[in-house]
C-alpha cells in the first residue's frame, strides 16, 4: 500500500510507567514532584501529551495511591506550561499465579487485582483530558504474570470514563485488542472517533517488525486517530515508521531509557530527539490546544 505520511504530528511522553526501571536509571522520576517536572521539562521540549503513572516515592515501586495521582495533576495543571494530561487506568488488573505445578493459590506480592470503580477511581478525581484503557489480557515478558483486562471489565471501565467525560486511549498489544475496540465502539460504549495507541515489541503481544506494524496499522478504522511505539533501541526506529504510516508518536522512559548506546536519557531528551525526527522528515510537531481540537478534549481547570 502507498505510504500517506503525517504531516501534523502530536508527540506523547509516557513519563515513568508501571515496570522495574526505577534503579536502572537516576532519570526515571519517583516522587509527585520529579514525575510532574519531568512532564514539565517533556512538554516544553515538544511533548503535547504527557503520560503518567504514579510510584512510591521511597521505593519507586508503581502505586495506585490516588494521593500522588492527585499531586502529580495539581503539580502539572499549576505550571505554567500547557499539555494536555493522560493517566493511566492499567493498574489493578495483575496476577501472578505460583508455580506451574500449583498454580492457585495466586502469588500475594505480584498480584493486585481491583473492581472497575477502584481502578477508575483516580481518574474520577483527577479528571484527566485522557485515560488508558489496556484492550486485553496478555502474558508479559514474566514467567506466570498475566495482565488482566476481561471484556465484562473493559466494557465497564470504558462506560465509566466515557461518563465521566474523560477521552480513552485504547492500548493495542495485538490485533485482538483492536477487534475488540470496534466492539466496543459498536456498543456504544466508546466514542468514535476512538484514540489508539498501538504498543509494539511488548513481549508477548505484537513484535515490533514492520510487517506486523502494518498490519495493526490496516486495522484501525478509517477515521480513527493513532499513535505507536515501540521499546528500547526501536523506539526512535517507531517515530519515523509511525510518521510515514499516517500515525503519530510516543516517547519516553516508560519504554526506554537509553539516548544512544552508554547513554542514558531523560523524557525531555527524548522528545527532543522524536522533534528532530519528525521535522526531518518534512512534518510539523503540534501543540496541545491543536490536539484539543483534534480529539474533542475539554481541558479541566486546576482543582481549588
């Protein structure tokens, strides 16, 4: 199929995730403060949206505490720098089994697993202009851990956000995820034009190659509006490959810590890069209000 480039670009920082790279990089923020100024610093590098999850501020582990998503809101929304804000609705949907041999009961330390209201409560509060919904469960990289996201939770979770008003980002591991997306749409639970995210190279869901990507890439519906990336050292490869497929970006340490072998990055580096990619290629990086437009987001005020 010919190539039809994008030539107006929205970037994506996904600031610090969910995974284990809290002490594989000084640069992956832990506190409300650092993940807000890092959000900061991704923004006025070029980012028009900024991706947050929350950590424990000692320990960096992922939290759900809806306190430091509350902070890490109040902290962006009273900068002085505009972006537009999505959190993460993927927590509270892990298990992971004991061992293959007995697989119940399940292990306490690894699983943490919550109703559709609790996971959504963040977002209820916080009121972000976006929120992800993980369209699917997968097996990732560890040996019994499953992400869990069943259609009855999906269907739930998506009626929410689409109440509270809130945009859903629809995080694609496989094409499956996608099916069942339009399913959604076709329900009236989501809204169409729907927002896609499609997450290349996650192991186990879609590899990264480019015959793979284009097959996800077919599969999202004509109208709809999606961004891709993909890990590590494919992750600037993915800037270019989303742009010239019609797609926009994503960047950030929550898929990547590295600028350049032996080099670690910082998200606002990152974007910087992604910046200098996208305009080599001919397109223009767009800004957070040109989104708004875009996608129909509402940008909510700072909390009094």
């Amino acid at each position: 199929m010919p190539l039809t480039m994008n030539n107006k670009v929205f970037i994506t920082c996904a600031v610090t995730g969910s995974g284990s790279s809290q002490d594989r990089s000084p640069h992956v923020p832990r506190s409300p403060e650092q993940i807000a100024n890092s959000a900061i610093a991704a923004a006025k590098a070029g980012a028009a949206i900024v991706h947050c999850h929350v950590r424990d501020p000692e320990t960096g582990v992922p939290s759900r505490d809806l306190g430091l998503y509350r902070e890490v809101t109040d902290r962006i929304r009273a900068s002085e720098v505009d972006m537009v804000l999505n959190l993460t609705a993927g927590m509270g949907g892990d298990i992971t089994f004991g061992s293959v041999e007995a697989p119940l009961p399940v292990n306490a330390s690894g699983t943490d697993m919550a109703g559709a209201t609790e996971r959504v409560a963040h977002i209820a509060e916080c009121r972000p202009e976006i929120c992800t919904l993980d369209c699917g469960t997968m097996n990732f990289a560890e040996a019994d851990y499953v992400m869990t996201n069943t259609p009855g939770m999906l269907r739930a979770m998506g009626t929410m956000m689409t109440e509270l008003g809130v945009k859903p980002e629809i995080e694609a591991f496989d094409t499956g995820h996608l099916w069942f997306a339009k399913q959604l749409v076709e329900e009236g639970i989501l809204s169409s034009p729907a927002l896609v995210q499609l997450c290349m190279g996650v192991p186990w869901g879609a590899p990264d190659d480019l015959n793979t990507f284009m097959a996800m890439v077919n599969n999202v519906p004509v109208g709809w509006t999606y961004s891709a990336f993909a890990l590590g050292r494919n992750q600037m490869p993915y800037v270019a490959a989303s742009v010239l497929a019609g797609g926009h970006v994503r960047v950030g340490l929550e898929d990547n810590l590295m600028l350049g072998r032996g080099q670690l990055a910082t998200n606002a580096e990152l974007v910087a890069r992604a910046v200098e990619i996208i305009e080599s290629l001919g397109a223009r990086v767009i800004g957070p209000e040109d989104v708004r437009r875009k996608l129909g987001l509402t940008k909510q005020a700072q909390r009094p």
